[in-house]
C-alpha cells in the first residue's frame, strides 16, 4: 500500500481538475500520463508509423485488469462494453431459463436478457436477491455497486445462495472496479467498463470467464477472437483463441493505449488506499448531509452517495463549478483518488444555500 505522502504526491502529478469534480459515477478524469499516451497514438496514425506498441497495449491492459481481479489474463476478454458482454452471456441460456435480477439495475446488466424474449427475467429489490434465488434459477445477474445510488451488493451471499441452488453468477464491477476489491475468480463471469473508476476513456470493457468458458458461445467473434488472429482475416475462424481471447471484440486501440497507463497509476496508489480514500470523503458528506437535515439513500461503504429531493439542484451546481449528477431525482456525488476535504465541503455549502 502507498504512503499518504507518496499517494497524494502521485495524484497531485496526474490530475488537474478546473472543477470540484463529483461525477466519476458517470465518467473519471484522465491521468496525465493517459492524455500523454493518447497524443502518442494519434500520432503513430497520422505519421504512418508501425502500431505494433498499439497492439502491445491492449494486452497489458489485459494483464493488469487481470491482476485487479484477480484472475490469470487468459480468463480476460477485451470488449467495447457491458452490454455486448452481457449479450454474449445471455445468448448462452437456453429458452425458458430464469435470470434473477435486481429491481432497477443498469441497463446493460439487464437488458439483453428481457430482449431474448424466451427467458423469464425475474426482479426483485437488491436487499433481497440472495434470499429470493430459488431451484430453477440459472443465472443471477446483479451490479456490484448501484449506479443510481451507490448501493454495494451482498455479493458473499449472493454467491452462495446461487451455489446452493446451482445457478451461475454474473456480477458487473463497473461502479467498483478501481476502489472496492475485487475477486472475480468468487463468480461464474464479472465485467466492467474501464471509464469510470479506472480512469481510462471510453471504448473498452472487460469480461472475466471461468477456465472452461463456463459454457458461452463466442456469437460475436471476428478475426481478432482467432489463436492466431492475423492468420484468420479471411474466411471462416477455423480455430478460436485457446483463451478467454475468443470473447474478445475488434479492439480500440487508441483506448488501450491510454488505459494502459491509466491501469498503472491504479495499481501505483493501490486499490486499499484508493477504497480508504474515496470511502472517508463519501463518510464526510454523509455526516455533513445530516447537519443539513437530508438523508442519503443508505450505502454504508460506497464512495456513492445519492440524496433524494436534491436531483434538481445539479444545473445550479454545474453553473458554480461543482459537476455532479441528477439520477432518477436524487443528486449523486462520487467520490475518487482526485478529491479532497475541501470538495466535499464546498459541495455541503453550496447546498446550504
């Protein structure tokens, strides 16, 4: 785990907000270093150069996801997004399968599954999923932090309710991943973007399958699904990727390349300190919220926090220099590595008023 000082240091170099930014829920900010890559790739384009680094980037974005999961890389595939990962795993169920979810999910945990049109979608509030797993259930399917709210997921329970009844689990990280542990290795499939807590730009998405695929068909594979990808342009794909590479979708290349970095300067600060951080000044605005006399929606231990009633006021907000969301009515702050004290507490002033 990084120093107080040595954390500080390394965000103080990377990040420099013109706003008290309070949205990561919705996208994080780019480390220097990223922007810097970035420029770099654009570049290898417009001078023609070889994008062979370019290519070498999505794989160590695929390591280093992997080590914040904590599964090996060949259990990785690279994507473009939760909801094409989710369609890959509901083209898997067979007609007639349930799929337990919890009532208002993000949409690209759910939604290719109410889509098929043949499976029974079954929701029920969050609080209740694990107890609500029954025999029959084949696959739970849950966020493992609300974005709407911030809600954590009892995911321990979740998982062994869902092994009691022999149903799989597919648990999306994307409002996690980067400040709440993960162990991806504990479900049958985990995915997440890589905009958001991770810090990267928009295009990629990773989804985590157990060693023998855990039964999917890789319906979107093209060439780049392929063991030897560059043998594998024309015709048919004769033989997939021996890894979970056979999932993967045509990759973003300029996207990689700058969350490559960003993927370092998450491991860097270290996922401890990040959840250590990003949780006391989520706690700070809690206990100000209460001398204020609003109460959050209850989210003990998320770096989200969403106050009912108050959704309205995020215009006014953003025309002050606090940029913060408007969710279902409630305003959202999210907290990360590149907030302070200070911004929680000119964001409790601003609502004094």
């Amino acid at each position: 785990m990084e120093t107080t000082e040595t954390f500080e240091s390394l965000v103080r170099a990377e990040f420099t907000p013109k706003s008290t930014y309070l949205n990561t829920a919705s996208n994080g900010l780019l480390p220097a270093r990223t922007v810097a890559a970035l420029h770099e790739a654009a570049l290898l384009r417009a001078e023609g150069r070889p994008l062979t680094p370019l290519y070498e980037d999505v794989e160590a974005c695929r390591a280093a996801y992997a080590r914040l999961a904590g599964v090996p890389a060949t259990r990785v595939a690279v994507g473009a997004s939760v909801a094409a990962h989710t369609g890959v795993i509901a083209a898997s169920l067979p007609a007639g399968a349930e799929v337990l979810i919890a009532e208002d999910d993000f949409t690209s945990v759910l939604n290719p599954f109410h889509v098929r049109g043949d499976l029974k979608v079954r929701s029920v509030p969050l609080e209740r999923v694990a107890e609500s797993v029954r025999p029959g259930t084949a696959l739970v399917a849950v966020s493992a932090a609300q974005s709407a709210d911030g809600r954590i997921a009892d995911l321990p329970a979740l998982r062994e309710a869902a092994r009691a009844h022999g149903a799989r689990t597919y648990v999306d990280f994307s409002q996690a991943a980067g400040w709440l542990p993960m162990d991806a290795d504990a479900y049958d499939f985990t995915a997440s973007v890589a905009f958001k807590w991770l810090l990267g730009p928009h295009g990629a998405a990773f989804l985590v399958v157990p060693e023998d695929f855990g039964g999917l068909t890789p319906v979107l594979a093209g060439w780049v699904a392929a063991e030897v990808p560059w043998d594998s342009c024309y015709g048919p794909v004769t033989e997939l990727a021996h890894s979970a590479r056979r999932f993967d979708l045509t990759h973003a290349l300029f996207t990689c390349a700058g969350l490559r970095r960003s993927l370092d300067l998450v491991e860097e600060l270290g996922v401890a300190a990040v959840h250590a951080h990003d949780v006391a000044l989520a706690d700070r605005f809690r206990a100000g919220l209460a001398t204020l006399g609003h109460e959050p929606v209850p989210a003990p231990g998320s770096a989200i926090v969403s106050v009912p009633g108050l959704g309205g006021r995020q215009p006014e907000l953003s025309r002050a220099g606090i940029e913060i969301s408007n969710r279902a009515g409630n305003l959202r702050a999210a907290f990360h590595v590149y907030n302070t004290p200070a911004d929680v507490d000119r964001l409790l002033d601003a609502l004094t008023g």
